[in-house]
C-alpha cells in the first residue's frame, strides 16, 4: 500500500474532475480516476496526471450502474488497500422546460447525477470508517441551491445532493469522515460549450468571467485535503453569481 493518500474522482477524464485530479496530483495524491468512456479515450488524461510523479489509474464503469459500482470498487480496494478521497463529480444535463420533460430524461438526470453519488459513496465509506478517516466532496451546482429555469431534472439532483452532504457530515463526522460540496456556476467545459448567450450572464456575474476548472479544482482539493475542521458545507465557485 502506498505511503500517499488515494484519490478517486468519477467523470475523471475530462473537465471539472480532471482538473481537480491534476490538482490533487500536485498535492501529493495517487489519483484513481472513473469515467464511462474507454481507457484509450482515457489514457490522456492518465498521462497528464502521471506527470505530475504520481500513481494514476483508470476504472470504466458507469456510475449509475449500482452493480457496476460494487464491483469496481472492490477491485479498487483490492488493488490498491484504501480510497482516503472520494470526489463525486461525474454528472449530465438534459434541459428542457417542466412542462415537456419526460419521465425518462427526468430519471436518468437523476440516477447519474444523485443515485450515482448514494451507489460510489456507499461503496466507499465502509473502508472509510474502518479507516477512522476520510473526506468526500460532491460537485453540487449554484442551480441546486437557487434553481433555474429549464433545468428541473438538473437543479432537483444537485440540491439532493447537497441533502446528502449535510446527512453524511452529521452521520459520519464521529468517524472522523468529512463530507463537503462544491456548486459551481458557470464552468467552461463539454458541458457548457453549447450554451448561447453566455454575454447575457455576465452581468449576473460580479467577476465578469465563466470560470474555469482549475478554478473549481482549487476548491475541492482545498475542501478535500486541507480543510481538517470543515464539514456539511457548500461552497459557492460561480464568481459571485447572482441568480
Ligand atoms: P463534462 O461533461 O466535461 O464532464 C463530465 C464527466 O462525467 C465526463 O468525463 C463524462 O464522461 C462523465 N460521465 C458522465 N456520465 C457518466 C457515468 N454515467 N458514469 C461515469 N462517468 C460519467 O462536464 P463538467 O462541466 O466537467 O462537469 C463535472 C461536474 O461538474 C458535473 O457533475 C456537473 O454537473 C458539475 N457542474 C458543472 C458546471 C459547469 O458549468 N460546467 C457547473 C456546475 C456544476
């Protein structure tokens, strides 16, 4: 087993999650990153972890698949003994207004983006607490805390998990696990790439800039590693968006 502390970030591959691995990286941690997509599309961002001098691996499985959780998480603590960091980070969107959303894109947004954090966390924390140590951040979104027009399904998932958050501090602090979240506003990656108007945004937004994910990086690792007395919060990284 390793002397570093180890990492598991889901939706690692690109984005938000593999920026926060590269900064976790930098802070010392071996880093396991999850994505749904295959180990070549994946190798990339390996590479650009292990460059910074640590162990990175690369798990395929789909978050919000419970089985598939399960069995990639065992095979993760058979590897490598122990999971100190847990990022729970992979998530989609399917906009549309209420009245048109169907039941499936309102479930499917909900199974990736929320039941997959009961399924990754709830396979994790058990080594956590026979470890008497852990630290788990969850990427929430500002929408989850002031909702948004269009975005039902979305903004319904990041709140639940912020629900989640402040539960497990509350469970999990006597087993001295800390569990935070991150709600990001406007982030330029894949997943806001399509958006029109972000001119319009900008005056909701005092810092007159989308952020970036080192931006959100800088939190989570922050949160995730150095924050020893912080628990059950929520930290805003939306440039001080005002919805
Ligand atoms: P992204 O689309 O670039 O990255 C998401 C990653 O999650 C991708 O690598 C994707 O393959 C992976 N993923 C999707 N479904 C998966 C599944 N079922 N199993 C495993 N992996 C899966 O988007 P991003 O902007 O980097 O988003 C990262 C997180 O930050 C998401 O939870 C998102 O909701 C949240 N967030 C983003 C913004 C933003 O403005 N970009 C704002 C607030 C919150």
């Amino acid at each position: 087993m390793t002397d570093r502390k180890i990492a598991l970030i889901t939706g690692g591959s690109r984005g938000i999650g593999l920026s926060t691995a590269l900064r976790l990286a930098e802070a010392g941690c071996d880093i396991i990153i999850n994505d749904i997509c295959d180990a070549e599309k994946a190798q990339p961002a390996l590479d650009k972890i292990k460059a910074k001098g640590v162990n990175a691996y690369f798990y395929s499985f789909d978050v919000s698949n419970d089985e598939q959780v399960q069995k990639n998480v065992d095979k993760m603590i058979a590897d490598h003994g122990k999971i100190d960091v847990l990022i729970n980070n992979a998530g989609i969107t399917k906009d549309g207004l209420f009245v048109r959303m169907d039941a499936d894109q309102w479930e499917r947004v909900i199974k990736i983006n929320l039941s997959s954090a009961y399924y990754v966390t709830h396979a994790v924390i058990k080594h956590m607490m026979k470890a008497r140590s852990g630290s788990i951040v969850s990427m929430s979104s500002v929408v989850g805390v002031h909702g948004n027009a269009g975005q039902a399904n979305y903004s319904a998932s990041k709140a639940g998990l912020i629900g989640l958050t402040k539960t497990l501090a509350k469970e999990f602090g006597s087993r001295n696990i800390r569990v935070n979240a991150v709600a990001p506003g406007f982030i330029q990656t894949d997943m806001t790439k399509d958006l029109a108007n972000t001119d319009d945004y900008m005056k909701f937004i005092p810092l007159k800039r989308m952020g970036t994910p080192e931006d959100v990086a800088e939190v989570v690792k922050f949160l995730a590693l150095d924050a020893t007395y912080v628990t059950g919060q929520v930290l805003e990284v939306s440039g001080g968006l005002i919805i």
